[in-house]
C-alpha cells in the first residue's frame, strides 16, 4: 500500500480542464493561480468565450489535490456549472501563468452580476493610511461593477467602460500579483487613475469637480460628497449616479423634501426604497429576522420588503398607507462614504426616472431628463454601459411550517444576468415578454438569459431600454434567432416589435398565451418538465377566446395547455380604466351579485361620488360599451378593496391587492373562508390548439369535493357571485373589514385549491404550479402552497423569477422550446 501511494507521487501529468459558469470577474483566475503554484504545477489559465481555461501540469498527486481543490473551495462569489477534464501529453512548462483571453470557442463564458462592496475594500477605504482612504470606487476580485460595465465577453479590462482609465504603475502591479487581491480585477482603481466624481447644479453647471491630478483629488470627491450630504440635510433632492443607473435620494425623514419629490416626479402614492447606513438604523424603523439580515447584506444587496415599526420613525411619505417598507444598504462605495462622511439619517433612494419610465443612466442624460425633478447631481465618468435597477424581493415566513419563501418582486442589479438552465439544447432564440414590467429573454444552448427589468413599455425611454437590452444581450452571447417569441396581446409593444423583428430578419415567430407563459415559466424556473396543473392568477392577460383571462386553471407539459378552470365573469366597465378607478369593478361586482339590488347596496356600501356613477356603469355594462368580460383575479381584489372601503381609485398597479392583504394580515387564519360556487361548463374549454387534449380526463375521477369529473370541453366556473353576496351581508351587519379581507382570502385558497386538486387528480398529475403576479400575495402564495401539499402534491413556485410579468420572458422561451421538441418528437 505504502509503495503504491509513494509510486504516484512520481507520475507527471498534464490534463486541460474547462471550467463553466460564473467564473469570470469573481478571482477565478487567481484562485487558479494560488492553487497551481502552491502545489508547484506548471501551465496557464484563460478566459474564453465559454469559461476558464486550465492547462495544468505536475505530479499525479498535486494535480489531483488541485481538481478537488477547484470543486471544494472555489470563490465565494463563483458558480460552477461543469468541469471538464481531457488528458494531454506532457509539455514541461517552467511556470504557472495567467495568459491572455482566447476567443475561439463559442460564446457561453457566464458574466457575473454586480457585486455589493467587500469587508475588505470596505475596511481599507476607511482607513487613512490606505492610498484609497475615501476613493468611492475602490473594487477588488470580490466586489464592485460586472455586468454594468460589461460590453463584451471574456469579462477583460479592455471590453468594459474601465478601458478609459489607463492604470497607474501602482495599480498595474496590484492587477498583475498573483498574490495580491486586485489580481486580474477588471475594474481596479484609484485617485491616480480611476473614475472621479463631480458636483452639478439643478440646471447642468458644473459646481466642483473631481477632474484634474491627483494631487488632492481626495479633498474634492470628500468636498463632493459633503456638499451633496449638506444639499439632502436641507431637504434637496440630490441625483446620484451609481451602478446601474442613477438614483434620485433624499432626506427619510423630511416631508418637504419627500413631498417635493413626489410632486415632481409624478409619484403620488407608490412607496420609495429607503437606503439606511447600517442595519441597526434598519431596525430603528422596520422589523427585520435573522433570514432578512443575510439578503440584506449578501453579495446582491438588493431591496427588501420589510414589515415597518409602529410607530414609523421616518416620514409617512416614504411609503403612505403601506405596511411594508423597502429597504436596502449602502452597496457601491460611493454610498458608504456618502453616509460615512457626513453621518446622514436614511436616505429615499429611488430611480432616476419620470413614474415608470427607465432609469436614466448616461450624465447628459441624466441632468435632461431629471431636470426640474434634482436640485443637484453627483456625477462620475465610469460609463454605465447595462441600465440595471435594484432588485426587489421579500421573505414570507412560512407559518405553521416555518419554510420561508422568497419573493422576486423585481429582478435586476445582483441577480441578472444569471441564466435559467433549461432542460435540453435549444436554437437561438429570443422572447418579448410582456408590457408591463417588461423583461426579455435570450436563449443560446441550454441557457436562458432573463434580462434585468426593464419597465413598463408605454414610455419611449422604457422602449429605447428594451431595444438597447435586446442588442446588448444578442450581442454578448451572439446570439443568432431562430426564432421570435411573443404574447398573443397584439396592442403590447413588445408584440409589434417580435413580429416587425421577426419580419425584417425572415425568421420564424410563436405567440404564446399569457397565462400559459406564467405557468411555463415557474416550470422552467423548477425544471419541471412533465405536465402541471397551473393556478395563473394576476391582473390581466389577453385570453385565447377574446375575453380578459386573470384567474385560471391550466392544464399544460409546457408546450400546450388546456384551460380547465377560471374565475366566473365580471364585466370590466371602462377596459383598461377600471384597473386604475377601481370603483368601477365594485359597481360591476354588485350589479352581477345583486342584480336589482344593486343601487340599494351601493347607496349602502360606497360614498356618494361612486353612487352617482352606478347609471351610467349599468348602462354600459347591459350595453356592453367598452366593456369587455373578464376572469381577473386582480380586478376581484380591487372590486372587493372598493367595496370594504380601502380605496377607490389606485395609482399604482396592485395597490388595493395589496391594501386588502394587509387588511387580511390583521384578520385570523381561521376566519370562515367565503364560498365560491363551483360548477362545470360546458364548451368552455378553450385551447391554443385544436389538436389536443394532451391530458384526456379519465372517467374514475377518486375524491372530487367541488364537483363531478370534467368531461371534455369543459371546465370549471369558480363564481364570486356569491362571495360578493357575503361580503354585503357582513359588511350590513358591521363585520370589521380585517375579517372581511381574510375571509375573502381563505375563500379564494379553498376555491382554486379544490379546483386545482380536482382538475390534477383527474388527469393523474402529481405538480401544481403556482405563478403570476398575484403570488406576490403572501397569504395566496403560503395557503395555496398549504393546502395542495396536504393533499400530497408536489407544489412549484417561484423563488429567483418575479412571479409578475417580469417572468413572462423566460415562461415564453420555455413554451416555445417545448413546442419545438413536441412537433420533432
Ligand atoms: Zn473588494
Ligand atoms: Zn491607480
């Protein structure tokens, strides 16, 4: 034995190992270079367009150490999606090196997501005796700008904005010591040779730069950033360019200055994130558990929903009327100084941008578009070159299980562009996605790429962002289109644009359902390829039958689906109006429930202005003028918040959803669930296809609690009429609105619940999926999730994808891969 282990010692070998996934612009390189020459192996390693590349060399047992090496302790920020090894004939080599990028193999080198400062840059910043004491872009291997700074793959200085920045002697001995931290850090800086800052009036003069030697380039950026802190104290609202794009700040706890920016920024009511220096000033004003501490300080540092303290510390126009308040730390270096320097209170921090347009990212931009909205610019000349917002999410405790779930509620700065894996090789394609909360989806390979947000697509500027996402993606991955994917809404822009697209460039398109790319999506997200039952609850959608689709039940393996269950009808007076002046669903909702009664109840129910309008709203609704039929999930949640009395008309989307879930929230768990009728329909059934069904329902349908077996072509109508009818009674006999709201909750669980359960036993599927934005609803998302598993299925639910219209991108590319494989099978 002892001679067989001495024997290997003396065995030279050499093997060529590839490695994928996010390794580049995290320390691979020099981690690589620390594990080889430590181990005394000769050979080099590259960035390619698909990874790192390792030559390596040296006894059989140093090599050996070296691989577990690479899958044991890779770096923190790193993710390994495949190792490769080949065995290769000996060569010698004197050394170890790091060499130049090779670009010859395909493009599928993974670019890393921006990184929140580092413990270690942080620390050395604050110190006086380090040469970058105060320098707001210090950076090393583990922190700093990635994907927004990125052009072009292998991540290398010279294909990102920093190629404008020739490095000084001494950075350029930190970049090539393999020993030193800064080793092959693209973005590597300091006062001598990297970005500078500088401080710009209201109307674009320039006030005090950063410009010019070294000398005393400390004093200015410190004299920058004192005299932005000074401008927040008073009450101004300061722009200040950060990583992804520029933010609007402002003083927590000033309502002038929140008022002041609400004003000009044309946001009433919709909540502001707020950046706080440390999470002991988080806990000053929101609740914060251990699991909410790690997402806040993680590498993505992104907003975090959190329950606020009561009383509320900061001022009520950071988030009027709103349980929850998002919340974030200082992530790029410039804002730890900002609040260093000058001790300042919790700062709003919200995009750079006019209501739902895209974040302004370039300075000229910037000091046109936000003008008359900041009262000053802090500026820098590090381009950003990938407009990227912050990312939103929120932790639900699990109760009574105590698994936590995780919310995206938008997905963008630390998370894209990590890609979704799919399940097999797919051609080159790229997804539209929605209209609202937009994202795209590009696919090469076997990976998704989900693009970061990118808006609401009924601003120009959003539209400019989406085309820009488009090409800057396309052209990172080269990607070369098969195929187009799209919504079937033929009014959203991103429809025009896949069919002009898609027209221009000979290639082929498909239109994928929006409800069915929800389902699609929590599919890929779950790699789930055998076929779901579906729960598809959210605002609105283009349906497959001319009507407005938003609470349903499908039955999908991904390519096709069959829709097998949805709310019952509400007319939806006034289109798209009634999403905004929300009383008009309200009205809708009685004259379906009460027929007759409905001017009684509404004189009862609803103030004096929405009661005046009843005539009119039944006249439109017997007349059917603009008034479409629709299965929303979201607008039942706003007929109910009308009609309880919590809003009447909305300025953001899904704010009465979310007023009614903090009213259910005071509710109990047990609040008598309200009944929904469920009844079979026939010939409702509508398809994207005439040649299914893929999932023909079995006549032995065992336990069905809400209704007998589906035959083919129907399916079942989940009635709020007589949930509509409750809620009037209780609200007559003085029952608070809490009890109301939790009731109407638990009602919607057990409905869609019991139907879905139904539906999948029928059909022998074991998975349910839950997707579209109302999942962003804690009490839908753990009850549906609680329910279904006590009934022994397998539930799937979004954790990294928005469960809204950010997911419908990868949802659709999903669909359209699954199609292709289903038509060669
Ligand atoms: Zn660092
Ligand atoms: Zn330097």
């Amino acid at each position: 034995m002892a001679s067989q282990h001495g024997s290997g010692t003396h065995v030279e070998r050499r093997v060529l190992i590839t490695v994928t996934g996010i390794v580049q612009g995290v320390g691979f390189r020099p981690f690589v270079y620390r594990a080889a020459t430590s181990r005394g192996l000769g050979g080099y390693a590259r960035n390619t367009l698909a990874g790192v590349e390792i030559d390596i060399e040296g006894s059989q047992d140093a090599v050996g150490s070296f691989c577990s090496e690479l899958e044991v302790n890779p770096p923190s920020n790193s993710r390994i999606d495949s190792i490769t090894s080949v065995e290769f004939p000996l060569n010698h080599p004197r050394s170890f090196e790091i060499i130049e990028s090779g670009t010859g193999a395909s493009r599928s080198a993974l670019v890393s997501p921006d990184l929140a400062l580092c413990d270690d840059c942080r620390r050395e910043m604050l110190d006086p005796r380090d040469r970058r004491f105060h320098y707001p872009f210090i950076n090393c291997t583990h922190c700093g700008p990635r994907y927004t700074i990125v052009d072009d793959i292998p991540y290398d200085r010279r294909r990102t904005s920093m190629r404008e920045f020739p490095m000084c002697p001494e950075c350029y001995r930190e970049y090539h010591d393999p020993l030193d931290r800064r080793f092959h850090a693209q973005p590597v800086a300091c006062f001598t040779c990297g970005p500078r800052l500088a401080l710009v009036g209201a109307d674009g003069q320039l006030m005090l730069s950063g410009a010019g030697d070294a000398y005393g380039a400390r004093d200015r950026a410190e004299e920058i950033l004192s005299g932005a802190a000074e401008r927040l104290r008073l009450g101004k609202v300061v722009a200040l360019r950060g990583l992804g794009g520029f933010h609007l700040a402002a003083n927590a706890r000033c309502d002038d200055a929140l008022e002041l920016l609400r004003t000009r920024k044309h946001r009433p009511g919709k909540p502001f994130a707020v950046m706080a220096r440390s999470i002991d000033d988080v806990r000053s004003f929101a609740n914060v558990n251990p699991e909410e501490e790690v997402r806040l300080a993680s590498a993505a540092h992104p907003i975090l929903l959190l329950a606020k303290k009561n009383p509320f510390p900061l001022s009520t126009l950071v988030a009027p009327d709103n349980p929850f308040v998002g919340v974030m730390l200082p992530y790029t270096p410039l804002h730890v100084l900002l609040f260093e320097i000058s001790d300042l209170p919790p700062l709003i921090m919200t995009s750079g941008n006019l209501s739902e347009e895209a974040i302004a990212i370039g300075n000229e931009e910037a000091i046109e578009r936000l003008h008359g909205i900041a009262d000053a610019f802090v500026l820098h000349d590090r381009d950003i070159r990938v407009r990227c917002d912050d990312s939103v999410l929120r932790v639900v405790n699990g109760e009574p299980s105590g698994r936590s779930f995780q919310i995206m509620v938008r997905r963008a700065r630390g998370f894209a562009p990590l890609p979704v894996q799919l399940p097999s090789e797919s051609p080159d394609m790229i997804a539209a996605g929605a209209e609202l909360k937009n994202t795209i989806c590009v696919v090469k390979g076997r990976r998704a790429f989900l693009s970061q947000h990118v808006g609401d697509l009924d601003h120009t500027e959003s539209i400019d962002a989406f085309e820009e996402t488009v090409d800057h993606l396309t052209a990172m991955y080269g990607i070369r289109p098969e195929l187009v994917v799209h919504d079937l809404h033929p009014d959203y822009y991103s429809t025009h644009w896949a069919l002009r697209f898609a027209g221009a460039k000979g290639i082929g398109t498909v239109g994928v359902q929006h409800h069915h790319a929800h389902i699609a999506s929590c599919m890929a997200e779950n790699g789930v390829t055998e076929p779901v039952v579906g729960i598809a609850l959210d605002g609105t959608g283009f349906g497959t039958d001319g009507t407005v689709w938003g609470g349903e039940v499908l039955l999908t393996d991904g390519a096709r689906f069959e829709r097998v269950g949805r709310l019952g009808h509400l007319a939806l007076p006034g289109g798209d109006l009634a999403a905004t002046e929300i009383w008009r669903m309200a009205l809708s909702a009685l004259i379906a429930s009460n027929g007759a009664d409905a001017a009684q109840c509404a004189a009862e129910l609803l103030p004096r202005s929405v009661v005046d309008r009843l005539p009119f709203v039944q006249e439109a609704v017997e007349k059917k003028i603009n008034t479409p039929q629709t299965s929303s999930c979201g607008r039942l949640f706003d007929a109910v918040a009308s009609l309880i009395g919590l809003r009447q008309e909305v300025t953001y989307e899904g704010e009465a959803a979310m007023m009614l879930e903090a009213a259910a929230e005071r509710g109990t768990r047990d609040d008598a669930p309200y009944g929904f009728s469920v009844c079979r329909e026939g010939m409702g059934r509508t398809t994207d296809s005439k040649t299914l069904p893929i999932c023909p329902f079995p006549a032995e349908g065992e336990g069905t609690p809400a209704a007998e077996p589906l035959t083919a072509n129907e399916l079942f109508n989940i009635s709020p009429v007589p949930v509509i009818r409750s809620i009037v009674a209780d609200l007559r006999g003085g029952v608070p609105k809490e009890t109301i709201a939790r009731r109407f909750h638990n009602g919607l669980v057990t409905a869609f619940a019991t139907v879905a359960g139904c539906c999948a036993r029928q059909a022998g599927i074991r998975t349910i999926a839950l997707s579209g934005g109302s999942f962003q609803n804690a009490l839908l998302l753990r009850g549906l999730t609680t329910a279904l598993e006590a009934e022994g299925f397998h539930v799937i639910a979004h954790r990294d994808v928005p469960a809204n219209d950010g997911g419908i991108a990868l949802g659709q590319v999903f669909a359209a891969l699954r199609r292709i494989q289903s038509v060669s099978v």
